[in-house]
C-alpha cells in the first residue's frame, strides 16, 4: 500500500496534538475494531471499517497484531467502561504494538484525559467526528504526535452507504443522533450532543439500496427515534411520516426501530405500527422506575400514570403487539416502597424483554452531585427480584407460544450446524431444523417447545 501523503492545509482549528509516547508509526495495512455498547455504536463501527477499506486498510481479526487498533466505547454502563480501560492498561505493557485509537462516547466523555492516563494512545475521537477518521489518522502519521478531536456539534454529513456491515440480513440505519431529554442519570447528551435528524431523502435511499442488496430486515436508530422530524419543522416529516414513506420501498422487508422515549410515542406511530405491514409488532418502551417520584428525579418528563395510558392505548390500538423496556434499580433515594411499585408494574405489563441494571453514577451527569445512597447490597437483591419476575414472565409468555405458528425471518445457522436460527416479528428467537438454503428467507414455524430463551419448532408443512 503507497504511503499516505498529509495534506498541508488540513484545518488544525480544532485538532489538538500531543507528544506521543516515543513509537514511530507508519501506515497501518490491517486493522481491527472492538465495539462497546448500543446498536449505534456497532452502526458507527460498519461506517469507520468503510471508510478504513476505502484506504486500503484491511480488517483482521486478530487483534494482538493489527497496525490499527480501535475501540469503541460506551459511557452507560460503568462496566463497558472498565473493561476498556483494563484492556487499554493491557496494551500500554507491550513493547510492541500498532496504532491505538478510542472513539465512541467515552472519547467524547473524556477527551484528552485518556492521554493522561494511558500516554501509549494514538488518537481519540469524538462521536460526532468518525468522519473524520482517516483525517486524523494522517495527522498522526505526519506528525507523529497525539490526535484528540471531539466536537460537540454533530454534522450529518457520514457516507453511510459506504459502511461494511457485519451481516448479510439484517442492517442498521441511522435516522437520528443525539438526544434532547437529558435524563438526570444519563451521559449520551454529553457524548452524543444535540439531536439531529437525518433527512428522509438519505434515509429512504439508503433503505432501497439495502433492500436491492437483498437485506430482508432493517433496524432503525436513535437515541430517540421518535423525535424524528421536530428538530427540522419545516420538513414537515414526522417519525410516523418517515416510517409511511419507507413502508412504500419496492420489496421492503421488515422494518423495527429503537430506541423510543416514552413520551414522544405517539397516537400516530400507534397506528403505523398497525397499519404497515414492514413494521414489526415490537416497541421499547422504556420506563426506568415505577414511582413518578422516581421519575421525576431522574427527569423522565412523564409519570407512572401517564405511561400506563400510553401502554394500554397502544395495546387497544395494536392488540398483538409486544413490549421491551430499561429498569433501574437504587436510583438515589429510592425506597423499599417505591421498589415495590416497580416490580408491581413490571408484573402488571409483562414485558416480553427487559434490561433491569444497578444505578451506577456517571461522572458528568447531575445524578452524580447527589448521594448514591442506596446500599450496594440492596441493589443487588432489587435488582435479582426483577430479573426472577421478569424470567418468569417470559418462562410464562414462551409457554403461550406453544402449538401456534409464527412467522420467522431465518438470519443463520445455529452453534450446533442442525437448527436454523431465526427470530420473530415480536423479538422471540426461534431455532428449528432446516436447510442452510433458508438463511435469508421467511418461514413458517410451529412452535413445539422452548430452551432457555428461546423458542423450539419445526417448519409448519402447509
């Protein structure tokens, strides 16, 4: 591969170099990338790798020996966070090693405090500068010095159709960055920023390149995608508008979406749910805590009562529709009684999926001025009785399957090289023996039984 040639009137205005740790770089021919955290992080990882071939760099999958190391990390979770910085102590011990680079939300949440830290670094790239990449890369290159670029303004202007997706089947369209809610336990609008909507001409054509390519289903993301639009009234393209348009694409598959604040989900995007047929019967509907004391606390804008309206209008307005949703536990002050009303709400919806955490504070957020003073022990068993309700709903939801069909998108072939592994428009993963030629088609599967989390069938012979 020839070497890359800095360009001389790159903008430096808000490039900010430091001396690196002494090793002498040059230009890398393999890569490798370690993705952290959401669905939008993994989208972000398909468009870096795109952009990284587009060099001629090519993807390893061994990371020990790739020229160029990239993690992308998240901020949410306290445990994504330590992993990173564990690995990243790791690699600051080897004598030899390539390019490091981080990028993500703890790139944005950091910023050049991870030099400090971990001097062995290359690079840091904000959330809102992954296009940038290969600029900042030759900026490392020529000058061989420490690279930070983390602006707080995001700019759509990534080439998503150049992103080299992991799967054949299923891919992610990005249709909204950013969130404007600013929950008070919640890092991503620090990481994240503003929100930003893509407009529907890209989204749209990206959506009917992906299905001529023969992707059968599409997911589309945001930290809020249901406040597509309202950052640009004069489009006059609302989320539902958005999701109309896209259900016209000839041959469309199957359409979901994620994530959805609770009180942008509207009477509206009830009834595209219905009323398309691309559109799965499948919504997170995250609500965080059962008390509206909690709730208010964590400034999620709505109370128990009033989300407990919206499930009920959009289960009359979507009868079979099925719920997922985000829990936490020990949220600052939270009492033994307000526990309760969680756990009471839990079993009343019955959620058909659930990510139940320990409140962990997050530097950063306002949360973090307040005393975490739920004993961690109490987390814990707050947190175990959640997830034995919510194992023995979804036990008792499985059950409910048995002796009926559904309708399966079959994505690849299961660990055991016998069953095909697919999933369901509600979510359910579904495993049944079949040819390998059904990878990538809908079948029909009478479910018979279930295994752990997952449903158990055979093809339903018409």
């Amino acid at each position: 591969m020839p070497q890359t040639i800095f360009s001389a009137d790159l903008t430096r205005s808000n490039v900010n170099l430091f001396l690196t740790s002494g090793i002498m770089h040059h230009p890398p021919k393999t890569y490798f990338i370690r993705t952290y955290g959401c669905q939008m992080n993994e989208l972000d990882t398909e468009v870096m790798a795109g952009q990284l071939q587009k060099r001629g760099i090519v993807p390893t999958d061994q990371e020990e020996s790739a020229d160029l190391l990239i993690f992308n990390t998240c901020s949410i979770r306290d445990l994504a966070e330590r992993k990173v910085m564990g690995k990243l102590g790791q690699l600051g011990r080897r004598k030899k090693r390539g390019l490091i680079g981080v990028t993500g939300c703890m790139a944005m949440a950091k910023k050049e405090a991870l030099f400090r830290k971990f001097p062995h670094l290359d690079f840091v790239l904000g959330t809102n500068n992954i296009s940038d990449l290969g600029t900042v890369l030759d900026e490392v290159l020529y000058t061989q010095k420490q690279v930070f670029k983390t602006e707080d303004v995001y700019e759509e202007n990534l080439d998503y159709l150049a992103a080299k997706r992991e799967h054949s089947i299923k891919a992610h369209v990005s249709i909204i960055r950013g969130c404007d809610k600013f929950c008070t336990y919640c890092v991503v609008p620090y990481t994240r920023g503003q929100e930003v909507s893509r407009s529907a001409q890209d989204i749209i054509e990206e959506c009917k390149q992906l299905t001529d390519r023969g992707y059968k289903e599409i997911t589309l993301l945001g930290q809020n995608v249901n406040s597509y639009g309202k950052d640009r009234p004069e489009w006059q393209c609302l989320f539902h508008d958005l999701l109309a348009q896209i259900d016209q694409i000839p041959g469309i598959g199957r359409i979901r979406f994620m994530t959805s604040h609770p009180i942008d989900i509207t009477y509206e995007l009830m009834q595209a749910i219905r009323d398309l047929p691309s559109l799965c019967e499948f919504v997170h509907f995250p609500i965080q805590a059962g008390s509206s004391r909690i709730l208010k606390k964590m400034h999620r804008i709505y109370t128990k009562e009033q989300y407990l309206d919206k499930v009920t209008l959009l289960r009359k307005t979507v009868p079979n529709i099925s719920l997922g949703t985000d829990i936490i536990v020990g949220f600052p002050t939270e009492t033994e009684s307000e526990f309760e009303e969680t756990y009471e709400l839990m079993n009343q919806i019955r959620y058909s999926v659930a990510f139940i955490y320990a409140y962990s504070a997050r530097k950063g957020t306002p949360a973090m001025r307040w005393k975490d003073d739920v004993p961690e022990e109490i987390k814990e068993t707050r947190l175990q009785k959640l997830l034995e309700l919510q194992d023995k709903i979804a036990k008792e939801e499985r059950g409910s399957f048995l002796g009926h069909t559904v309708e399966v998108l079959v994505e690849r072939l299961n660990k055991d090289q016998i069953h095909l592994k697919g999933r369901t428009r509600c979510w359910k993963k579904v495993i049944f023996k079949g040819p390998s030629s059904l990878v990538g088609t809908l079948q029909t599967v009478l479910i018979e039984g279930s295994s752990h989390q997952t449903l158990v069938g055979n093809l339903h012979q018409m």
